[in-house]
C-alpha cells in the first residue's frame, strides 16, 4: 500500500513523526501489506525552528518533495498547494493521502484528495 502524507506545519510534523515510525515498526515486523510511505512538504512552516527540527529530532523521513509555498496571501498560498499536490497525486498515485488537521496545508490535500478518489486518512485532533 502506497500513502502519500501531507505536512506543512509543525502540529503536523508531530503526529506525522508517530505515523511514520508506526508504519517503520509495521514493517519491520513484515506485516502484510507493506506500506510505503512518501511524503510532501507544503513549505507552509519553513523556517529551520518551526519545520526542519522535527524531521532532524523527531526522526520523520526526508519530504519526496517541498513545495517551497511560504508565506503569502491565504488564496495564494491555498493555489500552490493545490497545484503542488496535484501533480504529485498524478506522479505518484498513492492508494492512500493522509491529511492532518486543520493548518493551510489540509484544505487542498483533501480536496484534491476526494477530486482523485483516494481513499482517506486523516487525523482531526490531537
């Protein structure tokens, strides 16, 4: 099983750290099936505090791709995630996109998301 998961700020970054070492564990202990996992960075949080410190501390695999968004317009910002990760959804073709919360970055995951009919992983809280 593929995933796609989508981060771009740090609450993110921490659930995605939980994810990723259950889907290590997982296979490890070669559990069927095995699952892998890609991951893209929206760039929504870039500076080195507030992203790449919790991939280098908490162990999160490198991004397949960073899309570089920053800080800008809501509606700007929202345009280049939706094109960012659409063109990965079509490289890529994930069995699964997980989503995260309720940051910038989780608007055009999901909707793109549905738009592909993947199916859906998305955790809301906590």
């Amino acid at each position: 099983m593929k995933i796609l998961t989508v981060v771009g700020a740090r609450p993110q970054f921490i659930k995605a750290a939980m994810v990723s070492r259950a889907i290590l564990k997982h296979n490890r202990e070669k559990r069927s099936p095995v699952i892998t996992e890609e991951i893209i960075h929206t760039g929504q949080h870039y500076d080195h505090a507030m992203s790449q410190i919790f991939f280098d501390e908490m162990g999160i695999p490198k991004p397949v791709r960073n899309l570089q968004v920053k800080s800008s317009l809501h509606g700007e910002m929202t345009g280049a995630m939706l094109a960012g990760i659409e063109a990965e959804i079509i490289s890529r073709k994930p069995d699964r996109v997980l989503v995260y919360g309720d940051t910038n970055s989780t608007l055009p995951a999901r909707w793109l998301r549905q738009n592909f009919m993947c199916r859906r992983l998305m955790w809301k809280r906590g």
